[in-house]
C-alpha cells in the first residue's frame, strides 16, 4: 500500500519541475510534407503570409512547395553549377564536400512580383531572381538567366549562416565571420546605399536573427541584428561567448568623406543577459531570436531568444521592446568620455547631417554602457540536457478577448514545443513529434492568417495547424485543462475547436480559461471523469507476476492506482504509460484495479482492470510473466 506522504511529495516534486515538462505529447501523423532526396544540411525557408506556397533552398535547387490539406506537390527550380565551375573550385586545395556546391542560403521578396535567390555558387555567391509570381527564374532576351553578384548577401561558404530581411525592396544582410572574412552587418541589395559595419565593430560574430522594427515615423524604423561575438582569447574564468543585439536605421545613408564614408553612422550593439547572475549561471550564446511585433504598440512587443550554456542545456528568454528601445536611446557609449557636439545622441535615426565627431564617437566606440536584461531578470524556462534550435512565436487573441503569447520551439532531436507565455510565467502546453526520423529542427515559419507552422530538418519538412484542438479530448474537462489559447469547448457542438478569428463574445458559446487549470467552468461534470468502458476482465495462473498499463495523457498529473476502490499504489511513468507491476515487494489479490490521474482539480480514470486468479488464491512469488504487449492488446 503507497503511503499518503509518499503521494503528497510525488505531487511536490512534479510542481517543481512541471514548467520543463510538455503536459501533452502527440505523435502527429498524416501531415502535408515534402522529404529531401539527399540529407540537406544547409536548408533555408521563405513562405508569404497567407499563401499556401513554401521556397526551400536546397543544394542546387529551390524547391518550390505547394500545400493542400493533407498532401504537398513541388516543383524544382534549378540553380546548380556547370562542370568548369565546379571544376575550378576543385583545384585551390581540400575543401568541405559542399563548398563546391550551389547551396542555396537566401531567399527573400523584394517586391509584389520578385524573389531574390542567393547561392555559394562554389565559394563565388551568386543571386538569381524569381519572377512570374515568383515560380519562373528571370532570363534577358537572349534567354540566359539573369544575375547578380552575391558577395555580402550570401557567404561563400554553406557553414556560414547568413541572416537577410527585405525592407521596401532593400535587402539587409548579415554573414558570420570566419578565419577568411570578419563578417558583418550590410545594406547589400536595393536603391539607396550600399553600407557595412566597420571591421573592428565586431568580435568574430554569429549572426542569428533579424527584425525590422516599425516606429510611428517612417524615418524612425530601426532594423535590428541578433548575433553572439567570440572573444580570441579567454582565460579560465573568463566567458568565450557574448550575446548581442545590434540595430542600425532603415533612412541611414553614411557618412560624409571624412568619417565612415561606407559605413552605419547609426550602428550600435548592446549585450543581452540571459541567465541567473546571483547563482552564477549565464547563458551567453544566442542560439536563435524572434521578435513578436505589437503592430499598434511596438514598445510592447518582445523579443525571444534561445541561449546556450556550457554544460549541455537552453534557457528561452523575453525582453521587453520597450526595454531595449530605452537603453538604445538613453545609455552611454560603453568607454567615450568626451563632449559630443550640440548634445546629439549617437545612433539617433534622423535625415539630418550627423556632426564629425558624432561620428567618431560611434566609430571608436559602438556598444552602449548598459546591459538589457529579460522581463523579470530572469529565463521563462531551461531545459536541461536537452536543445533548442528554433524559436517562432504567435500572438492569440482567447475568449476573454485578452491576448495571449505562443512560442513554438523545435528541438534538436525534431520535436517542437508549444509553450504558453502569459503575465511572465511559461507553461509547455505540449510536445508535437511531426517528423518520420529524428533531426534536428532548422527552420520553422509561422503563418497566423492561415493557422500553419511549416517546420523543417535536413530531410524533410512539414506543414502543421497552430490548432491541434482535437487531439485534447472529447470532454469539457479535458478541452479546458490544455490551457492552449487557440482552443475551447463549443458547448453547442460539443467537441474542443479552434477559436475563430473574429470571436462574438456576446454570442460565444465556447469555454476555455488560459491563465491557470480550472475546470470548474464546465457545468455538469462530475468531479471524477468515469472510466467510460467496461473493465478490462483478465484471468492469471496463480504464481504470475502482473503488468497493467494505464496510459498517460498529462504528464504534470500524478497518477494512482487503487484496489476495490481503496488502497492506493504507486507507478512510474515509462514510454507513455504508467503501470501497476505486481511482485513480491507489492503482492495483491484478485479484485477491481483502477488507475486515476489528478491535476489541479482535474481527476480522470483512465484504465479499469477485474483480475480474477484460476485457484483464487493470493499472487505468490511465481516466473510467469504477463507482458505489457497481452495488457494492450485488450484494450
């Protein structure tokens, strides 16, 4: 019999640790999806919002992807190399199997009827253009294709992560550093000027991410970069990795001839925090960024990033918009004490000339004095002995008409997790595995207009609904127990359905409560959910040991087995199940065995089993085993 403390502190123990832990798994099969016929390392996605198309860079190709509600049909777009120029590549020495490769690294709209696509074209980036609606490669009269010169839009290398965004047909790009190039932030693509970061601005960085930030003056729009800087030498004590964002303005054109004649004259970086400072446990890379933009109040927006630790584990962090615009306009240049001509602020966006020694000033000393810190100082979460790779989020408007933030957060064995964010706290609302193999997830891109993510790995990607509402159950309890904003019971139909867009709150007949598990709102349940079959009736040879499995459809429950409606035993969950295992150490009798779950006020019966023995008789210690593969075959 399971002492009631020993159940009391296994209930403690899961609160603990509930916000690390998914409370739903599905395994999610027969989704639209496209396989790769060779393992695509270096995979780059583009999908405009609200359409049913999807560009894939892949090596040699774009595929073009089209999706329907349960299949996707694609069309190749060829980009590859003619033999000279593979050839060529070959000769200057021993290189990377793909370096002499086209291996497709960019993709962006820089108007209504044209893509811009961008290769390493064998270590000499190329970009080609999409035209027609984006489906046919634009060639001049004679038929060749026509291109253009990728330096500084795509790298040379496919090991380098180039991170783009098109700003009303500009295209700003950012490429990692490596031992041949230093790397940097440019304006590479477009009608305004060409510029780049000043080599000495940059330690050896990794770019991420992107975003263009909207201010309510055009001219105050604001562009920003998230990227981690290595240091070249580092002690023992000392941190090899440096999170930063950097930002620079959409209207800036240079400097005058005198002072950074190509460069930003706005640029400035500032060092992200993640971690927790009084127990000295920092996450300093940045592994992937999104910001979630507040259209009609930016300074409400937040910015999520995935960090890395040196031991094995990633922290999701959120700052708050507001914050980083702040410190971008009111902090010091992190080393500059002298006078700055007519109290300009360096980095201010404006049309106006920016005096000389504003600019020096930017130029010797581009990061600002203060650090910004997350919403509350400290992660949503970490995962320990486990990775992020990729991070999305989505803004979800629930019943009550108040807004609620999602992330969805892939993994590095090719799950994703959908994660509620709400008044600073997180709670993982479950664990999708949409993949036939295990990879690790490259890229994800969301579309709230449609209510897709479309997520890929290097050998296959897939479209799934931000809505998986059926999957929570066929109950009232179960509906509003998943907490998940896109989701609520429509007590008309009475079914678990996606919320509509355009929700009537006054003619709402849907349940759903966000903020915490109350499933109090359903009228009428009972306060236990009856197991609604018959039991299970199993017959044992005396002497048998017994396995009863009881599936487990949350896992921040705590699950209990009772006998004849009394004692109470513990299990384990294992592999989706936790079961009853009946030997010398917990002994039992012929009876009714039953295996609940408790949640919050939410109890569910979930399995019922009658044993009944062939003598009677107490189980004694026996070497018959009754499998878990018999159990589930009965059910």
């Amino acid at each position: 019999m399971l002492n009631a403390q020993l159940l009391v502190l296994a209930h403690l123990l899961l609160l603990g640790s509930a916000e690390r832990i998914p409370r739903l798994k599905f395994t999610l099969k027969d989704l639209p999806r496209v396989e790769f016929e060779t393992l695509e390392k270096h995979t780059v996605q583009f999908h405009d919002e609200r359409s049913e198309t999807l560009y894939i860079g892949a090596t040699g190709t774009v595929l073009l992807v089209s999706f329907t509600e349960f299949n996707a049909s694609h069309t190749l777009i060829p980009l590859s190399l003619d033999d000279n120029a593979r050839e060529s590549c070959k000769s200057r020495g021993p290189l990377t199997q793909d370096f002499c490769e086209n291996v497709i690294t960019v993709i962006e709209r820089i108007n209504g009827s044209t893509l811009i696509v961008c290769g390493t074209h064998a270590g000499n980036p190329t970009c080609w253009f999409l035209r027609n609606n984006g489906t046919q490669l634009a060639s001049d009269n004679e038929g060749h294709g026509v291109t253009q010169d990728g330096k500084g839009i795509s790298p040379p290398s496919p090991i380098q992560r180039p991170i783009t965004i098109a700003v009303e047909g500009n295209l700003y790009s950012a490429i990692t550093s490596t031992g041949q190039s230093s790397g940097g932030i440019q304006r590479s693509y477009g009608r305004i000027k060409h510029m780049k970061t000043e080599d000495k601005w940059l330690q050896n960085p990794t770019f991420v991410g992107s975003a263009w930030i909207k201010g309510k003056d055009s001219s105050k729009d604001e562009i920003y970069f998230f990227f981690s800087e290595t240091e070249d030498s580092v002690g023992l004590d000392g941190e090899p990795y440096k999170s930063r964002i950097g930002r620079v303005c959409k209207v800036d054109e240079a400097g005058s001839k005198t002072a950074l004649q190509d460069s930003w004259t706005t640029f400035l970086k500032a060092r992200l925090i993640c971690g927790f400072p009084t127990e000295s446990r920092h996450f300093n890379k940045i592994e992937d960024a999104f910001v979630l933009l507040v259209d009609d109040d930016t300074k409400n927006s937040v910015v999520y990033g995935i960090f890395s630790s040196l031991w094995n584990s990633t922290a999701v962090c959120a700052y708050s918009q507001g914050d980083i615009d702040r410190a971008f306009k009111t902090s010091k240049l992190k080393g500059f004490t002298g006078n700055l001509a007519g109290n300009q602020r360096p980095g201010t966006c404006t049309t106006s000339n920016v005096h000389k020694n504003v600019l020096t000033a930017i130029r010797n000393h581009p990061e600002i004095e203060d650090p910004i810190y997350p919403i509350k100082r400290h992660p949503l979460y970490v995962m320990k002995h486990s990775s992020y790779t990729r991070i999305t989020a989505d803004r979800v408007k629930g019943v009550s008409q108040n807004f609620y933030h999602v992330l969805f957060l892939g993994t590095g064995n090719g799950k994703i997790h959908k994660v509620l964010h709400s008044n600073g706290k997180s709670f993982i609302i479950s664990e999708l595995s949409p993949f036939q193999t295990e990879a690790p997830i490259s890229a994800m891109t969301l579309d709230s207009g449609t209510g897709h993510l479309f997520v890929g790995t290097p050998l296959e990607t897939v479209r799934l609904p931000l809505a998986n509402c059926e999957g929570y159950g066929n109950t009232c309890k179960q509906c509003v127990a998943a907490r998940d904003p896109y989701c609520g019971w429509d007590t008309a139909k009475e079914k678990c359905a996606s919320i509509p867009r355009e929700l009537n709150v006054s003619d709402s007949e849907i349940l759903q409560n966000v903020e915490q598990l109350n499933v109090s709102i359903c009228d009428g349940a009972s306060d236990v959910e009856v197991f609604g079959e018959q039991p299970k009736e199993l017959t044992i040879n005396s002497g048998a040991y017994l396995y009863l499995p009881c599936p487990v459809k949350s896992y921040h429950a705590v699950y209990t087995w009772s006998y004849n409606q009394k004692d109470q035993f513990a299990c384990t969950i294992k592999d989706g199940s936790c079961p009853l295992i009946f030997n010398g150490e917990v002994p039992m009798s012929e009876g009714l065995f039953k295996c609940t779950a408790s949640e919050d006020g939410l109890k569910e019966e979930l399995a019922a089993y009658k044993v009944t023995l062939n003598d009677g008789n107490t189980l004694e210690h026996g070497v018959v085993v009754f499998g878990l593969a018999a159990i589930f075959s009965l059910m």
